[in-house]
C-alpha cells in the first residue's frame, strides 16, 4: 500500500499545499507540520520545498520574505487569485475523481 500512496499523493501534493494556504499564509516547515498534523507524515520536507519553488514559478502564490529570529529571513507563501482559480479546479477535479471512483468500488460489492 505504501508505493500506492506515495504515487497517489505525487498527484495530488499540490492540490492539498494549495489548500492548506487557502486557510492562511505559511511557510515551508509549517506546511510540512500541517501536512504531518493532517497524517501525511510520510512526506519529505524536500518534497514540499521542491514543491513550493514549483508553484512560485507558476505564479500561484504570493511570496514575502520574513525575517526569523533564528537564520535567514523565512519565505511565506500566500495563496493569490491565480492560485484560488486553480485550488477551485483542483476541487472540481477531486469530486469528478472521487464520484467515479466510489460508483466503481461500490460495484464491486
């Protein structure tokens, strides 16, 4: 099960990031600790900067830099109106999936 899940969540990685800005701005290691919150423990800090570059690149976040009282100043990442458009796709998507997904495992019953 566990290759399964990870080749699923590579799908939908950037949906759930997306939605968890959606709530408020973060940056990286509090995305990393709302995915771990959420149970997604499995998933690499790597994995969710990588990501983060990703959707800065595309333009669907906002980013400011915030000074931190340990290190560098801390990227925050804000969901913009791109990203909103996106996120909504991403939802209708998820429920188009999901809908055909449950009528084919309840045939199986």
């Amino acid at each position: 099960m566990r290759k399964q899940l990870t080749e699923m969540l590579k799908g939908t990685l950037e949906g759930i990031v997306l939605a968890i800005l959606a709530k408020q701005p973060a940056y990286g290691y509090e995305i990393t600790a709302g995915l771990r919150d959420r149970g997604f423990t499995d998933i690499a800090e790597g994995t969710v900067y990588a990501l983060l570059i990703r959707i800065e690149q595309r333009g669907l976040v906002d980013v400011e830099k915030v000074p931190s009282e340990k290190g560098p100043p801390r990227k925050v990442f804000a969901l913009n109106a791109e990203g909103r458009t996106y996120l909504e796709e991403f939802w209708r998507t998820w429920d188009f999936l999901a809908e055909r997904i449950a009528d084919l495992h309840e045939g199986e019953k």
